[in-house]
C-alpha cells in the first residue's frame, strides 16, 4: 500500500503492476544501488557514474525504469561551469517496507516531497547569501 503519490514527472504504471516492479528494483543490484545512493543527496548521473562500477548504459537505462515506477525523480537540474545541463536525481523514498503476512506481501512506501526539499535547499542558500 502505498503512503503517498510519487512527485516525479512520470506517470506511475497501473498500482497491481507497480507492487512487482517495486519487488523487481529491489531485486536488481544496480537499481538497488542507485537508489541507495540517492538516498542521502541528489546526485547527477556522471557522479553516480565515477562512484561505482555500474556500466553508463546501465546506469542511464535503471535510472529510467525508476523514474518510470516512481521510486526516482530529478530534484533540480543544475549547470556545469562548462555551461552544460544536468540533472540532478534523488530518491523519492522516504521509507520503504516489506512484510509478508501468511500468503500476503505488503509493500508500504513513504514517499519524499522533491518540491518541499527544492523550496528548503533554496531558503538556505538564500539566506547563505543574505549573511554575506
């Protein structure tokens, strides 16, 4: 059961389907490893890149698959001092459990709010600014 609407761009899959493809993400090392790794801080994908050994096609291909159940969205999209854009990507679980009841697995997620920590990240670096 689900704790909340995923806030990526996304449209979710169908909510029988979405439960599998939760449990197969899971499954996968690489997609658990990305989620692991946007857990803590948005990340653009050429950091997750040099940070583990996940091929680039891979990475690109999990990241779409997650974004495409809603587990991972673009928290805000930054430019290089080359002038070139990217995304910056972020878990959007908050919490995620498996329980098995008898014969019933129950999945509850909570999901994180991208557009409250967009908001907090940018009152910070405000008010940063405005003690200079």
């Amino acid at each position: 059961m689900d704790g909340g609407a995923p806030t990526s761009a996304v449209a979710a899959p169908a909510p029988g389907n979405r439960k599998e493809r939760i449990l197969d993400a899971l499954g996968d090392p690489a997609a658990r490893e990305i989620l692991l790794m946007l857990n803590d801080a948005p990340m653009s994908a050429q950091e997750m890149l040099s940070s583990n050994r996940i091929p680039q096609s891979t990475l690109y291909r999990k990241l779409h698959d997650l974004q495409e159940i809603g587990l991972v969205g673009v928290q805000r999209t930054a430019i290089t001092p080359e002038g070139k854009r990217v995304d910056l990507y972020r878990s959007l679980l908050e919490r995620l459990a498996v329980e098995m009841y008898g014969r019933t697995l129950r999945i509850d997620v909570k999901y994180r709010d991208l557009a409250t920590e967009r908001l907090q990240t940018m009152w910070k670096d405000y008010r940063r600014e405005a003690t200079r």
